[in-house]
C-alpha cells in the first residue's frame, strides 16, 4: 500500500512522501463523491472565503471556510468523530498557503517559531508548486490531499507528538466520511471502500502511537482537549486493535478522574464493549 504521504508530489513535494511520522524516541525518554450538482450547490451554502495571511510568506490568501453556527450537529461516532448534517465540516478545517505550501489545522495555522519557519521555507516552500484556489466546494479526495501536506508540514517543522496525531485522526475521520460517501454503484466500489478502511486504519494507527507518546511527555489541554478526552480517544483507538490492556488500563483512569458525567457515561459503555471483546477473543477465560 502506498505511503501515509502518498499524494504529495502534486504540490512538487513527492520527496516528502517517505517521511516517518514520528522521529525515534529518545533512549533516556521512558475516490468518487456521491454527491450530485445541487447536494454541491447545498454544500456552498455553509462556505465561505475567509482572508488569512500565512506566517512563513507574509502573503494574502483565501480559505474555504464554513459558517460559524450554519452547520447542525446530528451526533457523533465511538472515537468522537463529529457528523454534521448536509456538510462533512472535516474536509474545512486545514488551511494551506497556495504561495509558498505551508498548510496546517485551523487551530494551528498561526503558531510557527523562528526555526519552524525557516524548515518550512527549506524542505517545503522550496518546491511547493503554487496553487489556484478556485474551488467552492472540496472533494474527499482533495480535502485528503491538504491533511496530508499539513501532516507534512509538521513533520518537517518538528511540531509536537500531539499535533501530529491530532491531524492524524482527523484524516481517519475524513477517509471514514469518504469511505460512507461513495458511490456504491461504482464498478470498483469494493475496491475504494477497502483502500479507504486500509488508510483509515493505517492513520489511527499513527494517532494511536502520537497520543500515547504524548501522553507521557507533553501537558493538557492538548489540543483543546482535557486528559480525560484524550485519554479515552486513546482507549477507543486500542480497542480497534486489540490492545485491550492498554484501553482497559485508560477506561479505569477516567473512571477514576474528575471526567464529567457525560464523558464518564460513554466510557462505561464504551468499558462493556471492551470486555464483551475480550470474552469474544478468548471465549474460556485463560
């Protein structure tokens, strides 16, 4: 299967595309839219361009943005994934530079340091290909294309455990939408469904071993989010795995914290699930 970067020699980047996710622990350190022109049309409905100027070349730009307050919330998956309605919100939240290719999250795209900057400017902006951005709408595949280059980036800028993984899961996210938006009349409608749930995995899997390594090494919030959140984003992602100490262990922490009702709610249900997977694996209980 093709790399976690594949995808990036588009932006003139395809060196990049071999790169390791996570640099090696320290030894002292313990496809085809469903949609049709109106739902494309509908979609726009929620956009808008918003005006940023990128930290690394000081240039003006637009971003397809969605409106504060336009999309409704209809619920949310096991590991937090948000479904709005009529809008997959996902696929607008990298913003990328079109001058000089720095892309990264949202939350993110302002906080670069000096020495950041100036890996950016190096490894990317170098032989970043400039971009037209002239679409209303995104596809699947072209919001990938952008996860994977803010996921380049930082990489390239050296960014913390956290924010890597925190891209990572959100483009299993979005691979997960693209996998539940095709079209299943398509001839290899099987086949993309497969490439979609292999890169869904192969991203939580880099998520996984982000947050962990986070865990132990970094302060929260982390990314907007509390220990508690984390924590059970972690226990989710290793029961998809079959690391069911590792969920286990994380399902008793919470439990035990100041977690709020709600999140100590979905962890009870989500500790039954863990043990009726675990009988399931070893049905005689040795």
């Amino acid at each position: 299967m093709a790399g976690i970067l594949s995808g990036l020699a588009r932006f003139g980047l395809g060196k990049l595309e071999n790169m390791e996710v996570y640099e090696e622990p320290k030894k002292e350190d313990a496809g085809v839219e469903v949609k049709k022109a109106a739902a494309s049309l509908q979609e726009q409905d929620f956009l808008f361009d918003k005006s940023c100027t990128c930290p690394i070349c000081d240039k003006e730009f637009k971003t397809r943005t969605v409106k504060v307050g336009k999309a409704k919330l209809s619920g949310s998956d096991l590991d937090l994934r948000p479904r709005y309605e009529q809008i997959d919100m996902l696929k607008y939240d990298i913003i990328m530079c079109p001058f000089c290719g720095y892309t990264a999250l949202s939350r993110f795209f302002k906080f670069v340091t000096a020495p950041q900057a100036k890996n950016i400017k190096k490894t990317i902006s170098a032989t970043f290909e400039p971009q037209k951005e002239t679409k209303e709408i995104y596809t699947y595949d072209e919001a990938l294309e952008r996860y994977k280059l803010a996921l380049a980036n930082a990489i390239v800028k050296q960014t913390k455990a956290s924010e890597k993984a925190y891209i990572c899961l959100k483009t299993a996210w979005l691979l997960r939408g693209k996998a539940e938006h095709l079209d299943k009349n398509l001839p290899d409608y099987e086949a993309q469904k497969k490439q979609c749930e292999e890169e869904e995995n192969e991203f939580l899997h880099n998520a996984l071993e982000g947050f962990i390594n986070a865990r132990q090494s970094e302060n929260f919030p982390m990314c907007g989010m509390d220990e508690p959140t984390v924590d059970y984003l972690i226990a989710v992602t290793a029961m998809r795995f079959e690391q069911y100490d590792v969920a286990s262990r994380l399902v008793a922490s919470i439990m035990q914290s100041s977690a709020n009702p709600r999140m100590k709610d979905k962890t009870r249900d989500l500790k039954e699930m863990i043990v009726a997977k675990m009988k399931e694996k070893n049905p005689s209980g040795k």
